[in-house]
C-alpha cells in the first residue's frame, strides 16, 4: 500500500487528470485522483489527438490493443468518450494510481509542510503536491490566483452533438478516413466530422456523427438560463437533455439553411432526440499564474481556450508531461515548491500566447458573425 503522505493528488478525473496521472505513474511517483462524478464521464462529443505524443507522456500506445479508435485529420480525430474510456482503463491497471470516484473537494489548504484536500464528508488528504485538472471552472485555480479566478465568456457558444448513424434514414456520405467538415455559413462556424461507432467501427451505417455549430447569438439565452454572470463568468452550460423545447424548435428552423445536405438529417436529429444536443459557452483564461506553494494547475484548470484553435486537449497532455518531469527532477520530493515554479516557468509563456492567439480568434469569428 502506498504511503497516503507521498502521494501526489490529483483534483479532477477526466481527460488532463488521468493523463497526468500515467505520465506520473511512468516515472514512479504514486498518485491519489479524487473525482466528484460516479461512472462514466461525458464531455465534447469529439477531439483531436496526437498518437505519437500521447504514447510518449502515458506510456501506453494508443495504437496497441485494446486500440484506441481514430479517423485521420489533420491529426487524429476520436470521440471525447472513446478518449476517457481509453485513459481511464489504463490508469485503472497501473500500479501506482489509486481512483476516488464521488468525493468532491470542499477545501484546498497549502499551510503546512504538506498540503491537504478536505472532502465533504470531512476526510481529509494530505500528499506532497495538489495538482488541480478539474476544468474550466477550477476550485484549485480560485487558490492560487484568487484575483482572477474565473474563465470569461469568448461570446459565442457551441452547439454540439453526436448521432448514431443508425438512427438517419441512410449512412452520411462522407468518407471513414475524410477528416473534418469545417465552413463558414449564414454568421456560423460548422463542423462535422464521421466518427468510430460505440464499438469502434468505421463502416458507413454503423459510425457516429459529430457536429459543432458555432453561434455568437445566443448571449441573452446564457444570460436567462443562468450559465452568465453580468461580469461575463461562466458559471454553466446548456447540458444535454435540459434544452428549452422552444431553443430546439428555433435551431431547427435553421438547420437546412445553414448546414449542407451531407450533414442536415444527422444535426436535425441531434437537436431532435434527447440527451443528445448541448450547447455550452465558450470560455477563455488567460492566466497570470500555473502554481502556487505546493499547488499547480493543468488542462482546462490551467489555461482555456477555444475549441476552434484545435489545442485544447494536446495543450494540457503538453501540461502532463512537463509537469510530470518537474516533478520527477526533485529528488525525493524534497522541494515541491521549487519544481511547481519550474513547470510554471516552462509553461506560462507558451499559454498565454495561445489563449491570446484564441481571443483573436475568437475576436475574427464575432465580427464575422456581425457582418453575415
């Protein structure tokens, strides 16, 4: 059993935290997850990932069974559950790693020589760093920079969903291995894509198909359904089943205006079926800070950008491994503090660059939307 006092602990299970974890566990440092959420996690319905690097920060390859399933981009493309399943399995059979799945986080403390996580039930944990990967909305990232604590709207959210290709009346016509769909059309950002099916297949029929469409109007639906604050934080997300009947309703109206015929019938029953569309704004931090003490941030906790960028999941694998090495060149643990500061030296200018080169993305596609 692994000394608790040793351990690294991770606040956040989903993709950046479970990477995190095998990039640690690589070199042979312990490491406790603690996730709020039972079971399966879902997030977007689809990303691109590195193979190449990903083999080298997991230590696993995604391209050895049990594979993880992929259609060619310009990088690989699979769906955001394929990912997780692939990640949680491997950190689920790597000594080193242990899972506490439904334990939220009530308190972060960095006071004494150890830093401690205080759950809601009261236990407390105590390890030699606290590494925060629990999203754009990061209790870890509200204490280390507590003057900026908050992700802030890019102004436009992004209505996604992924369809079984067995519910449309006949398979898309688009190609196993032809990457992503992206166009500009009507003040819109679309993108599709045809996906592995649930069991990994690729023949047509038996695929998934993803879509994102990129909308700036929708500011006072945010705003009435609570997920903006009048500072522009995010605060929620449109989730999948507890879409307004009337939003879907006005989507709909759009659909074969907006999106071509390749694509129309799989988004219209993704605004159609339930559990199946959602629609979440995009947030973005620019941070001034990755660590603090014995804490530090990765992923989304870290750094937001946008999803038309292509980056955000490769940036955090990024966050994983040079964190993870950090950590690894202090001998023993014995100055924590010191390798957070260093992660934080390697990491901080390459993220501001990027999350400033999403607001000017972002900044291109809203006066594009305004001038449509």
């Amino acid at each position: 059993m692994q000394n608790e006092q040793s351990e690294i602990l991770i606040v956040g299970g989903s993709l950046a935290g479970l990477t995190f974890a095998l990039a640690c566990a690589r070199r042979g440092m312990p490491v406790r997850i603690i996730e709020r959420s039972l079971g399966h996690l879902r997030g977007g319905d689809s990303l691109t990932v590195d193979l190449n690097i990903l083999k080298a920060v997991v230590g696993f390859d995604p391209r050895s069974a049990p594979a993880l399933q992929v259609v060619p981009a310009y990088r690989d493309l699979t769906t955001w559950s394929a990912l997780y399943g692939w990640l949680r399995d491997r950190a689920a059979d790597t000594p080193g790693i242990i899972i506490e799945q439904g334990r939220s986080v009530a308190l972060v403390a960095d006071d004494h020589e150890q830093p401690t996580v205080t759950l809601d039930d009261g236990t407390i944990r105590t390890g030699r760093a606290v590494i925060g990967a629990d999203g754009y909305r990061s209790m870890i990232r509200r204490v280390i920079s507590p003057e900026a604590p908050f992700a802030q709207y890019a102004g436009y959210l992004v209505w996604r969903g992924l369809v079984d290709e067995r519910l449309l009346s006949r398979p898309v016509a688009w190609p196993s291995d032809g990457g992503l769909w992206i166009d500009f059309i009507g003040g819109y950002r679309l993108v599709a894509a045809a996906l592995p099916g649930q069991d990994g297949s690729l023949e047509p029929g038996k695929r998934q198909i993803t879509f994102a469409w990129f909308d700036s109007h929708q500011e006072a639906l945010l705003r009435d359904t609570g997920c903006l604050t009048e500072d522009g934080s995010i605060v929620g997300t449109l989730a999948r089943g507890m879409i307004d009947p009337a939003v879907r309703e006005a989507l709909l109206a759009k659909v074969h205006s907006v999106w071509p015929p390749t694509w129309a019938e799989a988004v219209k029953k993704g605004i159609t079926v339930n559990n199946v569309l959602s629609g979440a704004p995009i947030a973005e931090y620019r941070p001034e800070r990755l660590a603090r003490g014995r804490l530090a941030v990765i992923g989304d906790a870290a750094h937001v950008v946008s999803p038309m960028t292509g980056r955000g999941y490769l940036t955090g694998v990024e966050d994983a491994e040079i964190l993870g090495q950090s950590l690894a060149d202090t001998q023993h643990f014995r100055d924590v503090p010191a390798a957070l500061a260093n992660y934080e030296s390697a990491r901080l200018p390459y993220v501001r660059g990027l999350v400033a080169h999403s607001i000017r993305i972002s900044g291109d596609f809203r006066q594009y939307a305004a001038r449509a």
